[in-house]
C-alpha cells in the first residue's frame, strides 16, 4: 500500500512538473521553480528524482508523450473515416493544448542543453505524430509523399497557430487553425503543405 502511494505521489509531482517545463524549458526550469509548483521541497524532489533536474525532465517527456498517445495520436489510429479520426485528433489538441493557452513541450524542450540531452526522444515523437498523419491520409487516397508533406506542414501549421496565439493573446488563432485543419488535409487540389 504504502508503495502505490508514493508512486501516486510521484505520478502527481511529476504532473506539478509539466507546467514549469513547458513554460520555462530545460534551462528556466529552475529547482526553486520546480519545487514551488510540486509543492515539494528539495530533499523530496531529490527523493522521487535522485538525478535532479535531467531525471524529472526525462519523467515529464514520458508523461506528456503518453497524454499526447492517448489524446492526439489514439484517434488517428482509431477505427472511422480519415476525416473523422483528422476531426478527433484536432479536438485532441484543443484538449491537449487548453484551446491555445499551453505551450508546446517538445519546442520548449527542443532548444539549449534539453536538446542535446532529449533529440532523440523529441526526435521519435514527431516522427510518430506526423508518421499517424500521414497513414490516415493515405488511407484517405493520398500518395506516400503528399500525405507525407502534409502531415509535416499540418504540424508546422499547428506549432505556429500556437506560438500567434500565445504572442497576439488571442486564442481564437489556435481555434481556427485546428478547426480548419481536417479539411485542407484532405482537400485534393489545396497545395499548402506541399512543395512546389
């Protein structure tokens, strides 16, 4: 018993976490800010994390990447048609994201020391995130290479209507682009996210 509560504990702090690293990054996430969000002193947080900062980053990776399988990643994969399953991981992201309020963790994390510690893991996640993409266009009729360009550029589309929500303070950017997402991935003469 005592066992499942300490690991609940750790579960907990590690969700405390999220929020400072997203914000912050590797580098701004100090101790003394990581320790006021979980609510847990240093010694405890050197308890639960006895490599320090690298370990609990490492524990947020996996913990967001996991959030984002189950909210993002599971629809596409999911039974239903494309557009369905592209309509589910946008209301996914609006979760994932809160509507545009939420930074991305993997660009936070992608930048400084984190990426030289984290690249491949960041690396693995948008691969798989693009890679869930791109099948279900494929599945929709699309050739391996334009659902292949599409799914990066929906990716780029998504990553920049964040960072004009955050910088303008207008969520309504974010909400627009995930809305109108679904569809200009299936569109078969729209060549935004394709090379000329």
């Amino acid at each position: 018993m005592l066992l499942n509560s300490l690991a609940m504990s750790k579960q907990q702090a590690i969700a405390q976490l999220v929020p400072v690293f997203r914000r912050y990054g590797y580098e701004g996430a100090t101790l003394s800010r990581l320790s006021q969000a979980s609510g847990l002193g240093r010694a405890s947080l050197y308890h639960y994390f006895p490599e320090g900062k690298e370990e609990m980053a490492a524990a947020v990776l996996q913990y967001v990447n996991r959030w984002f399988a189950e909210t993002v990643l599971a629809p596409l994969k999911g039974d239903g048609e494309p557009g369905d399953r592209l309509r589910a991981m946008s209301e996914g992201l609006a979760e994932f994201y809160r509507h545009g309020e939420e930074t991305c963790l993997l660009s936070a994390m992608s930048l400084g020391e984190a990426d030289d510690l984290f690249h491949a893991q960041l690396q693995e996640a948008m691969a798989a995130w693009m890679g869930a993409i791109a099948k279900v266009l494929q599945e929709a009729g699309l050739s391996p290479e334009l659902a292949r360009q599409r799914a990066e550029g929906s990716v780029m589309q998504i990553q920049g209507a964040l960072v004009v929500a955050r910088v303008m303070g207008d969520m309504t950017a974010f909400e627009r682009a995930i809305q109108r997402l679904p569809v200009m991935l299936l569109e078969r003469d729209w060549d935004g996210f394709t090379e000329s």
